[in-house]
C-alpha cells in the first residue's frame, strides 16, 4: 500500500508563492509518474503539473512559466513551486502517483488560497 502525505499550503497574497511537496511510503512499489492535480469549488478537478520517472514534465497551459514541477526519485517525493500566483489558482491541491503495477494513489489534499 502506499501512502502520500502533502504539506505546504496555505493564505499567499496575489503575486505571492508557495511550495508544496509530497511524499510517499510503503513497501515494494515503484512510481512511475507524480503529479499535481486541483480542484476548485464547483469545478472539476484538472491536471496542475506531472512528471515521469524519466523526468518527462507535463503543464496545464494557466501554469506554465509560473509553476514548476521536480522530483526526487530516491526519496520518492515531488515539489509544486508555484510563482506568481493569481486569485483563480485558489483551489485544493492533491498529489497523485501512478505506480509502476497501474495503481494510481491520491494525497489527501492541501489548500491553497489566493486572496489579498
């Protein structure tokens, strides 16, 4: 079974940045990609950020050139950096992790919100 645990969110003025990061346990798995995923109020829940085992990085197109998404495969854990955040980036934040065996675990979400 394995088990991610999400840390970093918080209140940030627009313009602001935050760092979260995610970190997985358990017993004889490997991943295969991490990722970043959210959901505001009313929405459906979209990709943020992913990337693969060999680093492959993936951005929804309201991020790109503000967020960025690393990895640490030895320590199985994956960082959202979030720059310049805007009022719309307000959502809850989930890690999620696709195994190697196709199971896909999800974090247990950490809030993010933009507001001055």
């Amino acid at each position: 079974q394995v088990q991610l645990v999400e840390s970093g969110g918080g209140l940030v003025q627009p313009g602001g940045s935050l760092r979260l990061s995610c970190a997985a346990s358990g017993r004889n798995f490997r991943i295969y990609s991490m990722g970043w995923h959210r959901q505001a109020p009313g929405k459906q829940r979209e990709l943020v950020a992913g990337i693969t085992d060999t680093r492959s990085i993936t951005y929804a197109d309201s991020v790109k050139g503000r967020f960025t998404i690393s990895r640490d495969n030895a320590k199985n854990t994956v960082s959202l950096q979030m720059n310049s955040l805007k009022p719309e980036d307000t959502a809850v934040y989930y890690c999620r992790v696709l195994t190697a065996a196709n199971l896909i675990v999800w974090g247990q979400g950490t809030q993010v919100n933009v507001s001055s």
